[in-house]
C-alpha cells in the first residue's frame, strides 16, 4: 500500500515575498481605517506564511500546517459584515454561533469542467460553519486546487498564492476539532478536510484545506488486504459501499466528513483526470468559484 503523507506545509517565501506582503496588509489597514473611525489593528504573526513542498505518492490528503493567532481585532468582510481574527481563544464559539445563525446547507462549487452541488451535514457544526464562512467572505472564490491523485482525491483550499495568503492572515490561524462520525464514511463524492498526521493526537483539521474523494471500487481481497495493513475493520454496511459506489475506507476515523457530492460525480471524475505534475499540482490552474445556494 502507498506510504501516508503529511498534510502539504507552506514555507517561508523569503523575505522579499515577506515584505510584499506587509506591504499589501499596510495598505488594507490604511483602507479599512478610513471607513473606521476606530480602525482595525492586523494580525502580525507572520509564521504562516508557508510555500510548496514536494512530496509524492501519498494515501492520506494533505493541508497546510496552522499556527495559532491571537483573535486582536475584528476585520470587515466585502465592507458589509464584521468578523473577528480567529485563533485556538475564540474559533470554536463562532463557529458554533455562525451554524446557528446561517441555516444554508447546499453550496455550488464551479471549474472549467462544469458544476458540483453539495450537501454539508448537520451534524459537523464547526466544519460546516467554517466552510459557509470561507465561502461568504470570499475566501475559496479565485483558489485553486493544488493537488489531484487520480482514483483517490481532490484537494485545495490552502494555495500559495500571495492574495490568498494575505485573505488567511485576515481570517486568522485556528484548527477545527475533530467531528468524525461513524455514519460520514469516504465514499465517492464526500467531502473532507485534510489534517496533520504530526503531533495530532486528537485529528485536529485543517481551516482552510479540504478534499473530494474519488477513489475506487473495491473487491472484497482488497478490503481484507486494507483491513491487514491499516490494522482496522470494515463493517458490512460500509463494505457494500465500498464494493459498489467506491471511496477511500482506509481514511475512515482518520478525517471529518462534513458533506457529500449531490450532483456533478462526472464533473468530480474529470476534475480527477487532470493532467499533473510529479508532485500531483494540476499542470494548469484548476480555479474554483464557490457560493451558497440554499
């Protein structure tokens, strides 16, 4: 079986690209100031500034490392609402209260190849906050998906692209507690975040990484072979998914499911054929445009 991988880490990006990109915070503060009387102070912690590394051949999904910032200010989101710099202090009571607040649960997500419909779950409350969240303040619209491994997953969220580390460092810095469940199994088309696999005891998932399973169909071998090799047990319910829909069953208990594909699996299996590089990064920008239906 493929050897696991760690979630993809953003190094430093030098210090040239480091003072772009105070350069860029200084002028948003300056703008932000001029609508508030009060001004908005900006986070200053500067660490998660992360660029691409390497690393092939994985069987498990990758994201970005997150360090913690102190929540300093609120910062305003498209100039209409206000939101706090999230950090390990204040992200789990507004990720609860934003659930409460925003009952919307389908969201769209387009590429070149066409439109995905998506369920998020009700029972993932923090994932499916923050996901609505990134998706109302703009965050994913633009991204790209930055890894795609054909017959596993597809993955982005967490790109290196200067504007959008900019939009993290306004977000903030946080992990999301595990909300595994048993139920929310990586069939074909569920919806995921990717973790750390270092000093991770307790799945913390990424803020801003997620994935699409593709995976494949199993036969019954092949799960017996799983189940020796990742030391773990596939009841029937999940084996008769496995052996008809397909997904990953080796990731389950190991990720947050927070929702699933309702319509658009081809435009998913095509996403999945894009053609890579030795590092599975799509060869042309594979952008993605999000927005809440309903």
């Amino acid at each position: 079986m493929i050897p696991p991988l760690h979630m993809r880490n953003w190094r430093c990006l030098g210090i040239i690209r480091f003072c772009s990109v105070i350069l860029s915070l200084l002028i948003l503060s300056c703008t932000s100031n001029s609508d508030n009387q009060e001004g908005e102070a900006q986070p200053d912690d500067q660490q998660n500034q992360k660029a691409k590394q390497v690393e092939q051949h994985s069987s498990e999904p990758q994201g970005a490392e997150q360090v913690d910032a102190d929540p300093v200010s609120d910062v305003p989101a498209n100039g209409r609402e206000q939101y706090p710099i999230l950090g390990s202090g204040n992200a789990v009571d507004f990720l609860r209260n934003y659930f409460e607040e925003h009952p919307e649960r389908i969201i769209s997500l387009s590429t070149r190849y066409g439109n995905l419909s998506i369920q998020l779950y009700e029972d993932t409350p923090l994932h499916t906050a923050n996901f609505l969240m990134m998706i109302k303040r703009g965050y994913f619209s633009g991204t790209e998906f930055t890894r795609v491994v054909e017959n596993f997953v597809v993955q982005g969220g967490n790109s290196e692209r200067e504007e959008d580390e900019i939009k993290r460092m306004l977000i903030g810095n946080y992990l999301i507690p595990s909300e595994i469940r048993d139920r929310h199994i990586h069939r074909k088309g569920a919806l995921a975040m990717a973790r750390s696999y270092t000093d991770n005891p307790k799945k913390l998932s990424s803020a801003y990484d997620f994935y699409f399973v593709v995976g494949q169909v199993f036969n019954e071998p092949q799960l017996l072979a799983l189940e020796r090799e990742h030391e773990m047990s596939i009841p029937t319910w999940k084996r008769e998914v496995y052996t008809s829909v397909g997904g990953a069953p080796h990731l389950d208990g190991q990720h947050t499911v927070f929702g699933q594909v309702i319509k658009g699996m081809d435009v998913l299996e095509k996403m999945s054929k894009t053609p890579v590089d030795e590092g599975n990064w799509p060869l042309e920008r594979l952008i993605m445009q999000l927005e809440v239906v309903e």
